[in-house]
C-alpha cells in the first residue's frame, strides 16, 4: 500500500476554485489557483520540486501540524495530464512550513 493509499482522503478537505495561473517562483513556475472564498492555494508538489524536496514526507508533515494541516485543501487542477486533484497549501500557511 502505498502512502498516497494510507492518507484518509476525509481528513483533507476539497476547495472550489475560481481561477488557475502560473506564477513564478525560485526560477521555476507553480500552479496556484484562487478559490471562491478568495484564498489563494500553491501546489505542494510543485513548491517541494522548487526547493528540492520530496513531496510524500512533506504532505505527512503537514498533515501531523494541526496549524499547517487547516490550510491543506485537495483542489481539482488543469494539468498537462487533464483535470487532476491536487494537493495544495493556503499560501498564508507556507511560510509556516
């Protein structure tokens, strides 16, 4: 089993959003969406590949952090691949991270 298959997809929350850009960051360009409330989400796999981390031992961080884990929304996301769900984290919450 996999960890992915281990997360309790109920703990983590889904967000509608009302729009998608790409914004730069560290030279390389994440996905962040604002959602209808207003918040605005950067995805954690792409904030982990532009700082040189792996994103599985992150998400476990952030969902053991109860102030990191309120910020932590699964957002469906255009991609290459098509519409996906991904993981995404309050932008007011990263620098906690």
């Amino acid at each position: 089993m996999s960890f992915e298959d281990q997360i309790d997809e109920t703990s983590v929350l889904e967000e509608q959003i009302e729009r998608q850009e790409l914004v730069p960051f560290q030279g390389d360009e994440l996905a962040a969406a604002m959602s209808v409330s207003g918040d605005i989400f950067v995805t954690l796999t792409g904030v982990c590949n532009a700082v040189g981390l792996s994103m599985r031992p992150q998400l476990r961080r952030i969902l053991n952090s109860p102030p990191l884990a309120k910020g932590l929304r699964r957002i469906a996301l255009h991609t290459r691949g098509g519409r996906q769900q991904i993981y995404c984290l309050r932008i007011d919450r990263v620098a906690l991270w």
